[in-house]
C-alpha cells in the first residue's frame, strides 16, 4: 500500500510531466491550425488558375449592367466604398456595404450565397481583398480591377493613378538562402470558417496592407540599413520576373505562393513588401499572408507603377472607360 509521501511524489511528478508536456501539446495545435489554414487557402488559389476571379469593367458592364434584367436574379454588383463615397456615386444596381464593415453585424449572413458577387471599390485594391475573403467563405464572388477608376475616372474620389515612376529595374536573381518557420497561430478549438473570419478583421481591416511605391523608392535606397526589417517579393510569373523586377526581389509566383516549401522562403519577422504587375494579385497574395499571420503590404499599382516598360501593356490600366454612374450632388 502507498504511503502519503509515495503518493504526493507521484503525483508531483505527474503533474510536471504534464507542464513539460503542455507546451508541445499547445505548438502541435498551432502548428495543425496552420496547416489546415493553410491548406484550404492553397486549395482555393489552386481552384482559380483557370478563372481568375479579377474581371474587367468592360466585362461587368456587358454581361451583367447592360443585361441586368435578365442578370439580376443570379448576380449581385457590390461597392465597398464608404457610405459617403456610394452615396455621392456608385455603379448603376449596385448594393453598398463598405469595406471596413463587411464583418460586422450580418451584413454576409444576409447575402444570398446562391448569386455571384461582383465587387469594387476605388481602385480595386479593397475589391480584391474583400473577394478574397468572400470566397474563402463560400461566395462566388469576383472582383473588378481596377474598381471605379476604370469604370470611370472623373468620379474616384481617392488618388488616380497618373503615370508609371520608371525607376530603374534589376535582372540579378534575389534568392532567400534560409528556411523560416511559420508564423504561429494561437487560435485553436474554432472552425476554418471563424478563424478566416477572426484573423481577417485583425491582420487585414485593423491592419495598413498597402504601400505606395514612394515609400518602397525610400526603403530600397537605404537598403543595407533596412534589409533587417522588409524582404521584397515578386509574385508574378518567373519569365516575367526575368525581364526586369524591383531590387532584391525574391520571385514566388502567386499560383505557387501557398505551397508549404515556398512559404518557407518568406520571414514571418520582416515586412513582405508584394507586388505583381498591377497591384491586384499581389493584393490577393498579401490578403493570403495575412491571414497566415505573416505582416504583408502590397506595393500599390506594382510594376505597372514601379516601371510600365517591364511589363505586358496591355494589362496595364488604359483609363478610357466612361460608363454610366448613378451620381448625387
């Protein structure tokens, strides 16, 4: 029979073996999180390599505005600009919850999940963002690139983009060199659904996500002193990365972004400064590395804005739409 000291020894020993034990328990949830995350946002990017869900203002007003009487019962057209900006004027059908709202109360809880959704904002960027998050939650949902500025210029209220900075552009291969962990994710006992929902309104609406080129102009000059704090990532297609791309830029394409080893290249304790060729999938990336807990800003406008001459001209912005609004003095 077990004496009183026998008896608390072992269940001293118990208990430290469980507080030695809590620890690893804790990061295998983190780590699980993670990788469940994870997977689901590489599956979603796996699904759209045959239909980017970024359309043209010429698409929308085509197929759905000018057809919406025959549209209206399968599409819905979505501004997320402020109330003050939709009010003073938005897209012809249009339907407002603004950006910095579109998880609160139950504004998608209302939403019809069985429509297709088309999103814009002022210059796309939110647009973008918001489908990204819409989807993962099972919308259908596209966004417009290049949102009102394309649609049409003279009624953006934010800054039109005027012409691209040509500054100059490096061909030296930037490779990583090491293996970064993960960030860690200390949410644990939630479904994908909440914790998508969660770590959207704190890494992404709580959070700047982009960055204007002036700023990466600045950081790029000092680099030396600033190369501790910022890794700089292309995320468009490694032939284009090879005809030019910004200074020190590691190269992912965004389709091979979410893969576990790729990931891997990225440092969860410096800023990602993202960019693509015009600022809307590298938008799409940087929503992604957010959610994954990575500190992420996409470089507003991208090579298009860095340096037009490197990139495709025809996916550059050509600002010649001037289609209808519902306007309000």
């Amino acid at each position: 029979m077990m004496n009183k000291n026998g008896y608390c020894e072992r269940l001293f020993c118990i208990i430290l073996l469980l507080a030695l034990c809590m620890p690893f328990a804790i990061k295998a949830d983190d780590a699980n999180q993670f990788e469940a995350l994870r997977t689901k946002l590489a599956s979603w990017v796996d699904n759209i390599k045959t239909d980017i869900p970024i359309k043209s203002s010429r698409y929308a007003k085509g197929w759905i505005v000018d057809q919406w009487e025959s549209q209206k019962e399968d599409y819905l057209i979505l501004s997320v600009q402020t109330i003050k900006e939709f009010n003073h004027v938005h897209i012809p059908h249009a339907t407002n919850i603004p950006y910095k709202k579109i998880l609160s109360g139950h504004y998608l809880d209302n939403l019809d999940s069985l429509m297709t959704f088309v999103i814009y904002s002022d210059n796309g960027y939110t647009g973008v963002s918001t489908m990204v998050l819409m989807n993962l939650l099972d919308y259908k949902t596209y966004s417009l690139k290049f949102g009102m500025m394309d649609w049409n210029r003279q009624y953006v209220t934010g800054e039109v983009w005027k012409k691209s900075h040509n500054l100059p552009v490096s061909h030296d291969k930037a490779i990583s060199g090491r293996v970064f962990k993960y960030p860690v994710i200390n949410q644990t006992n939630t479904s994908l659904s909440e914790l998508i929902r969660s770590r959207y309104t704190s890494n992404v609406l709580d959070k700047v996500t982009n960055i204007p080129i002036s700023d990466v102009k600045n950081i790029l000059q000092h680099w030396e002193s600033n190369k501790s704090n910022y890794q700089v990532v292309s995320v468009r297609r490694n032939k284009d990365y090879k005809v030019g791309h910004i200074s020190n830029a590691i190269n992912i394409p965004m389709f091979e972004l979410m893969d576990s080893e790729q990931l891997r290249k990225l440092d969860p304790d410096k800023i990602l400064l993202v960019y693509c060729d015009t600022g809307h999938l590298s938008e799409l990336s940087t929503t992604l590395l957010n959610l994954l807990g990575y500190n992420a800003k996409s470089i507003v406008y991208g090579m298009m804005g860095w340096n037009d001459k490197h990139i495709i001209q025809k996916i550059a912005w050509d600002g010649v739409a001037n289609y209808p609004v519902v306007y309000n003095e």
